[in-house]
C-alpha cells in the first residue's frame, strides 16, 4: 500500500498519466486513461446512487465560467486565496504555509500573512530551491480569470467550486420544490483552482471533479427524520478541543455527537455518516478514515461549522477527500442582498399568531396635494418599511426620506401618524441554512486505487469492488485454438451487449493473463478449455479467493450479474 506502486500501476494499466507529456507536462494536470475514466464514471455512479437515488435529491448542471459579480457576491473574489511567498534571487514563487511546515515541521494553516511572514524572518527559512531569502507574504487569489464577450468588457472566473451554480439559481428550484423546505440540490462537474505549486500529484489539481450536495433547512430545525437509522454508527471524531489539547481522535456513535453538541446537528451528523458509509462501500477500510474539525483559524467564511473526511496516505498522510459544512445562510443572504432578489422561504407556523403591530398611517388630506402623482408609489413605501425605521428618522431628522424611480421626497413629521392594531401572522420569511457535503472525486478515486492495492507472496492485484472495477470480467480461452477462440469471444461480445464490461484477452499464457487481469481489478474471469467443446461449461475464478466453480455456459451471464449486483456470493455458486 504505497503510493510509488500504486502510481506505477496506474500508469502502466492506463488509469492516471500526466496530461500534456509530449510537451513537458503541466503540474497540477491529470489525464484518466481507459480504466481511469471507467472507475471515476462508477464513482460518481455510486454517489448519485446515493445522493439522487437514496436520498430523494435532484441534479442539476450550471455553466463552469461565472460572472465576476456572482463570485464578489459569494466571497471568493475577495476571500478565495492562499498566503504566496517569492524568493527574491531565483524568483520562484511558494506556498509560504508549505514552505514554513516543511522547513520546522510547524501547522501555520490559518495564519495572517503579516505572522507568516514574522515566521519565515524569525526563522531565517530559505528558498527551498536555491537557498535564497523569501519575501513578505502576500494574499494570492486561487481563482482562474478569464474575460466573457468578444470585446473582453465583462470579466469572469472558471468556477472554483459547483456550489454558487446550485446557490444563483435558489429562487427557481424553490418553485421546483413547491416552497418547501427541507430540499437537496446536488451538481457533478468541473472545478478550477490555480493552486501555487501543485506538487502532490492527484492530490493537488488545477482542475478536478466535485460532487456536492446543497440541502437547504430551516434553522430553527436541523434536525433529519431518519436520524434513528444512523444514530448507533460510531465514527471517529478529532474535534477542534482535541487537536489544540493535543489529545487523539475518538470514536463516538451519532447520537452522542449530536447530544453532546460535538456535532452541531443531526442533519450535519446524518451527512457524516453518509459519508463514511459510502467509502466503506467503495473498500476503504474504516481504520484508515477519521473526521478532523476545522479548527476556528481554518473555517471557512462562510461557515461556522466543517468536518473533513480524511484518509491516511503512506506519502501525504492524512488527506482530506470529503468536506462537510454548515454553511448557515451566507451564500443566500450576499446573493439576495448583491442580487437584490429576495431569496427567502416563507415558513408557515403551525398555529397563527396574533401581534400588536405598529403601523404608519399617512394623512391622505395633506399626501395627495403635495405629491400628486407620485402619492401611491410614496405610500407603497410607506406600507412596507417597519414603522419604528419611520418615527427614529423623525425623531432624528424632522422628516423620513424616501426614494422613488430616482427621486428623493422628504416627508415631514406632520404627513404620518402611528396607530396600534392586531395583525394575524401565519408565517415568516427566513434564508434557509444550507449543510453541504462536498466530495472530492479525484482523491477519493486515488484513496480507492491506495487502499485496495494488496500484495502478497504470489501476486499483486486491486481489490476493488465488483461494482465499481472498471472491468468486470476478463474471458479467456485457454490456449489459442479457433474453437476456444471463438467461444470466449463470443461469451465476452454477449456481455458487453448485455450491460456487462467485459475484456477479451488471448496474449500470452493463461498465467500472465489472470495476473494482468488481477493487476486493474477484474473481480471474476471466465475460462474456455478443451472439456467446454464437451461438456459445455466454462469456469468461473475469483479475484479475491482464487477459487474456481464450473458452471453452464448458458447461465454464465445470470451467475455473473447476480455476482455484480451482490444478488448472490461467490460460495453459493
């Protein structure tokens, strides 16, 4: 289980390569051969089957360039960067966080850059590739620019995540869910991140693969009606108290988490478990999984609470894969208030209340005369701003100013009076709080590569599962004889036809066929031998426990399915 084997694997079987390698190659860039592209698709299949299927939500696809307006609204224009750092003799440019960790082995995550740069200075930190001084620390934004229109006026970003595609567009998909909340909205694509010095293979991108899901619920109920289901599963938990105590990850069941207020809610609580059951379901052990807290220098701006899920790594220890966050209301507010589109929900109480309510009553006797025309559109006005905004501006000012189509009317105190009465309220409107679960889909993909490569004294193969390996079943004939040929490829072409990925492979003896076969993953082969021009049977091996059954040659695609599909086990055959 090391990086070095795996990535020599998924280069030499057509899973990963850098991209552009006639030309050097480009950090940060990644191409996914034939096998790659196949095991990332069922990735993504099985967490649609999750999200989609399983939990009732809906997909939608949002354009990967954003207007400059859209992301101002949203923070990354001016909050979306990393601490840059430049060597002054060979101009090389770093990650000053990266280059402090590496060189005192200290976590300086979340820092100010002006502590940063005291750090490297105190330090007397060098240029990690001439050993020249860095520079002072300066804010670097991660976000790729570009300019939309043939005139280049309108200035845009490749989106640096899918989430603002689910956000901008809320007003619509509430109409989609009939005005109700709790709902999820959830978008696979393409994000950009022009990262300082992707040094980290896969790891690292400039651009990659999210899937996240957008649950929207009201904040006064984060709580999940199948919570019971998950309340019992123990995840392990390295909360923000324990990192800066310096005290370990503990394993803690949902239910207490929830109780305890370590997790802040049931919905963000039943997002964790999800999520673990989920990679457990793609073979990645649980004793190589934890979830570590953001700590408070590292939360996001627009969260007041995030849980990574990380995955240990012989190379880059632990990485995180998945992110959950309580992103509260933050995207909706700034794009309702940049936008000014009412972006909130109206929250029916279960029983009306009644409520004395101060109103303002404009005298019509004087309002008419001087206003003429424009009366109604003042009144409006009027009708719609909270009265006490009204009597402090009078109380201030003598007079409430108030601004029509551009013009600007003052009111004085005699044209308004204030009058008491009971008014029936049904409801509010609130911003709906958003849980996010954020996967990303090119770490988990390396972490499955990572964490099913198995060695033993005979062979090396990937343990993936049967319904997320890139090939389900290899067809062999036993030796290159016309009638074995024909058979086997026969059986692999009706496979394929039937929805089964198959591979056809006559190279070489039988030996070096199962190893190659073992080597990408293949759960099961099929074998062609002299007794099947007989006996009309073929065998059937197991990946995993080398074991073998001889089974009709006309039940070999239903014995194959229900093994895909878990319908039955190898044994029961």
């Amino acid at each position: 289980m090391t990086d070095n084997d795996v990535m020599n694997i998924a280069k030499k079987r057509g899973f990963i390569w850098s991209s552009f390698e006639i030309y050097s190659g480009v950090a940060g860039f990644f191409d996914y051969g034939p096998l790659g592209a196949i095991l990332k698709n069922n990735i993504i299949n099985k967490w649609r089957s999750y999200y989609v299927v399983r939990e009732g939500f809906y997909e939608i696809e949002s354009p990967t360039i954003m207007p400059e307006e859209a992301l101002k609204a949203s923070g990354h224009v001016d909050h979306f960067t990393d601490p840059m750092t430049e060597c002054k003799d060979c101009m090389e440019v770093y990650r000053a966080d990266h280059v402090i960790e590496d060189a005192i082995e200290r976590d300086v995550e979340g820092l100010e850059n002006q502590k940063l740069t005291e750090i490297i200075s105190e330090n007397k930190i060098p240029c990690p590739k001439c050993g020249g001084h860095l520079s002072h620390v300066w804010s670097y934004n991660l976000m790729f620019q570009t300019l939309i229109g043939a005139k280049g006026k309108k200035t845009g970003y490749m989106r640096p995540e899918t989430a603002q595609g689910i956000f901008i567009p809320f007003k619509r998909l509430l109409r989609f869910f009939r005005g109700k909340l709790p709902f999820g909205v959830v978008q696979v694509g393409k994000a950009y991140r022009n990262e300082i010095s992707p040094r980290q293979g896969v790891i690292r991108l400039r651009e990659f693969t999210q899937a996240e899901a957008e649950i929207f619920v009201d904040p006064s109920n984060k709580g999940h009606p199948r919570f019971s289901e998950v309340a019992d599963q123990e995840l392990t938990l390295y909360s923000a108290e324990n990192q800066m105590a310096g005290e370990d990850p503990v394993k803690v069941t949902a239910g207490d988490a929830v109780e305890t207020g370590l997790v802040s809610s049931q919905m963000h609580a039943y997002q964790l478990c999800l999520a673990e059951r989920f990679l457990s379901e793609l073979g990645i052990p649980d004793e190589v999984m934890r979830f570590r807290q953001h700590l408070p220098t590292e939360m996001a701006h627009y969260a007041i609470d995030c849980w990574d899920v990380e995955i240990q790594t012989d190379r880059f220890g632990w990485v995180e894969i998945i992110g959950i966050a309580d992103r509260t209301d933050f995207d909706l507010r700034s794009h309702s208030k940049y936008s000014n589109e009412d972006m909130r929900v109206f929250i029916e109480y279960d029983e009306p209340k009644t409520m004395k309510k101060v109103v303002a009553k404009p005298d019509m006797k004087k309002f008419g005369p001087l206003f003429k025309g424009d009366s109604p559109k003042i009144k409006a006005v009027l009708d719609e701003t909270d009265a006490s905004i009204i009597k402090e501006a009078f109380e201030a000012e003598g007079v409430f100013k108030v601004e029509v189509e551009g013009k600007e009317y003052d009111l004085p105190a005699d044209l308004v009076s204030f009058e008491e009465k009971d008014e029936t309220i049904r409801g509010e409107k609130i911003f709906p709080h958003v849980i996010e679960p954020s996967f990303g889909i090119d770490r988990i993909l390396y972490s499955v590569l990572l964490h099913s490569f198995t060695e033993d004294e005979e062979r090396t193969y990937l343990k993936l599962p049967e319904d997320v390996a890139p090939v389900s079943v290899s067809v062999f004939p036993l030796v290159n004889k016309d009638e074995l040929l024909e058979i086997a490829y026969k059986i692999s072409d009706d496979l394929r036809v039937k929805g089964i990925i198959s591979e056809y492979d006559a190279s070489g003896t039988i030996g070096r066929r199962y190893a190659r076969s073992d080597e990408i993953g293949v759960p099961f082969a099929v074998t062609v031998d002299h007794e099947t021009l007989e006996d009309k049977r073929v065998t059937i091996r197991n990946r995993d426990s080398l074991e073998q059954v001889r089974v009709p040659l006309k039940n070999v695609y239903t014995i194959l399915s229900d093994l895909l599909s878990g319908k039955t086990s190898f044994k029961d055959i």
